[in-house]
C-alpha cells in the first residue's frame, strides 16, 4: 500500500513537472538551442559580409537577396581605394548574441545579436597621406556597436533569419557615401599661360607705332589617373581661335601698323594708291591670318609640347617620370610644375600653375 502510495506521489510530481514545463513550453526550451545556433550562423555569414552565406541563413526572398548584393556591390564605390576602405572597415566586424533576450512563440523567435565594428565616421577630419595609412588607422579606431533584432521563422523544423534587410544590417554595410580623408592629388587641372605680351612684341616688331587690344591666353589641361598615370595636354584648339579672335579684332591697327599710317582713313588712301579698296585689303589680311593659324599653328609643334606617363607623390611633390623626371610641388588644390627647361614654353612662363577644376 505504502508502495503505491509512492508511485501516486511521483506520477503527480511528474505531471506538475510537465505542466510547468508547458508553460514556458519545453518545446521552446529546446528552441533556444536550434535559435541561437541558427543566430551564430547568421551572425558568422554577416560578419562575412556575403550576401548568398547570409540567405542560407534566411527565409528565401529575392528582394532580400536583391538588397544585400546591391549594398555589398563593388560598384557602389568610385575608385578602387574606397571598395579596400570599406572592406578593411567590414573586417572589422564582430558580434555578441544576448541569450537572454531569446523569446519564442510558436514557430516565430526573436533574439538580439550586437555587432561591432571600426567607427570608421570619426575619421573623418584626420588627412592620411594615402589608402594605406588610412586602413591602419581603421584598425586602431575605437568600434562602433549596432543592436540588431534578428528574427526567426521556423521552416521544415530549421530556424531561418526573416528580417536579413532590415534597415540596421543595410546601414551597417552602406559605406558609400563616406568620403576617403586621403591627401588625393587624383583629378583634372587646368593651367593658363598669358601670352599677350610675348605676341604683341613678336608682331609689333614688324610695324611701327602699333596699339593691339586684348590678350592671348594658353590653357594647359593636367590630368592625373587614380592608377598613377598622367596626361599634360595643350589646348591647342582653343588657342588657335584666341589667336583668330584677337588679330581679327586688331585688323585695322594692324593695316596701319603694316602701312606705316595713324588713321583708317591714311590706310584708306594709301589702299587705293596699291589699287584695292581698304575693304578689300582687309579681306585678304583676314584670309592671310585664317590660313597662317590653320596652317602653321598645326605644324607648331604643340604635340610635342603633350606628356604623358607615369608619376608618384611623396609628400607635397609629385614626380613625372616619363617627362623628363619633373617636379611639381602640391598646395592644397594646385599643383606648380617648373618648366624652365622645357624649351619652346620657357620663352614664356617659368611654372605652369595648375588649379583643380
């Protein structure tokens, strides 16, 4: 009697067991296991930054799949120094799973998960001289933490990630927009070279007394590649139609200057003593400078004026080595290049100043 008294007391305790395990559900007790399991998976495949590991961890979507190759897309960068920027950044990334704050209800789960990764923003205001210095500093920087509600559905008794775009996890990978604080020289400049002076006194020494209006301005277009290449390249187009524009607006001191005479009127008469109206001069002057500038300004040799090659940057100077190993110095936004050895520009400028367009 006593012994079934005994077995009467254990079934009861084992039904109280039971029902108490009910309540929070044994079934969720043993949940949390395969939750925080398919959490450490999911956290692995984001700190991998691999949009395809992370949808084997997710509920299939292609718009999730969609939005995380878009984000982690190589083409979201301008240049190659900012996709290595934000890939050292994304190395960085760690994760913390609070247990704790597992919850469940059914076949749906929540649990938080803490990633971690550099605070890459508070370098901003630094200058480095290059992508190098800047992911070293990437590595040293205190780290940023961004608290992510990972939730589950249950698929075929396997846990999967249902929320694997939320705005946190884009966010998180989104470093686009951040702009590289790298002393870059990379870019296009352009140079000007006033040549007035030099040519009113070329032209002045084949006539008297003459007075010639405007100016006469060389532009020079530097470019610099991100892959170290360069190109000097001299607008020679645009010069030709300076040069048309300010002799055809000096025709008429040009005509006294040739004639020898102070007045239009002294050229008038002087025209028609030659036999030719004064118009009619001024026709064939125009048609002359026409033919010269087309001319001769093609064989002027403005192509061999052109560089280009490779250069290097070593602090505040920039090295043309296939030009001659020249030196330009950096300020801020300008380059200075010594050309006083180059012959044909040195006639006219010591340095070409290049501002950034």
């Amino acid at each position: 009697m006593k012994k079934t008294g005994r077995i009467i007391a254990v079934l009861a305790t084992a039904t109280l067991i039971a029902g108490s395990l009910s309540g929070c559900g044994i079934s969720s007790m043993f949940a949390k296991k395969d939750v925080v399991e398919a959490a450490t998976n999911f956290a692995d495949a984001v700190t991998k930054a691999d949009a395809s590991k992370i949808m084997k961890c997710a509920v299939d979507d292609d718009d999730v799949e969609e939005a995380l190759e878009e984000v982690l897309s190589d083409d979201n960068y301008s240049s190659d120094d900012a996709a290595d920027f934000a890939d050292a950044v994304l190395k960085t990334l760690e994760y913390e799973i609070d247990e704790s704050s597992f919850e469940a209800d059914g076949d749906e789960a929540s649990i938080k998960i803490t990633f971690k990764l550099a605070d890459y923003e508070s370098l901003e205001d630094e200058d480095f001289d290059d992508i190098d210095d800047l992911i070293d500093a990437v590595e040293d920087c205190d780290t940023q933490e961004v608290e992510f509600t990972a939730k589950f559905t249950k698929e075929d008794k396997e846990w999967l990630v249902s929320n694997a775009d939320d705005k946190k996890i884009i966010k998180m990978y989104d470093i686009s927009g951040f702009s590289l604080p790298i002393c870059s020289v990379g870019g296009s400049y352009t140079s000007e070279v006033d040549l007035t002076d030099a040519i009113v006194s070329d032209l002045a020494g084949n006539m008297s007394g003459v007075t010639l209006d405007g100016s006469i301005v060389m532009k020079c277009n530097l470019t610099l590649e991100d892959d170290g290449t360069f190109y000097i390249e001299f607008d020679s187009d645009d010069f030709k139609a300076q040069m048309k524009t300010f002799l055809e607006d000096n025709v008429d001191n040009i005509i006294m200057g040739l004639l020898g005479v102070s007045s239009v009127e002294d050229a008038e008469s002087m025209a028609a003593l030659s036999g030719y109206s004064y118009s009619d001069l001024k026709d064939m002057l125009l048609d002359e400078i026409d033919d010269e500038i087309d001319g001769e300004m093609d064989s002027a040799g403005f192509d061999d004026m052109n560089y280009s090659g490779t250069y290097t940057v070593d602090g505040n100077t920039i090295c043309f080595e296939d030009s001659d190993d020249a030196v330009a110095t950096i300020s801020g936004d300008t380059i200075t290049l010594d050309v006083s050895d180059i012959d044909g520009l040195n006639e006219y400028t010591d340095a070409l100043v290049f501002v950034k367009n």
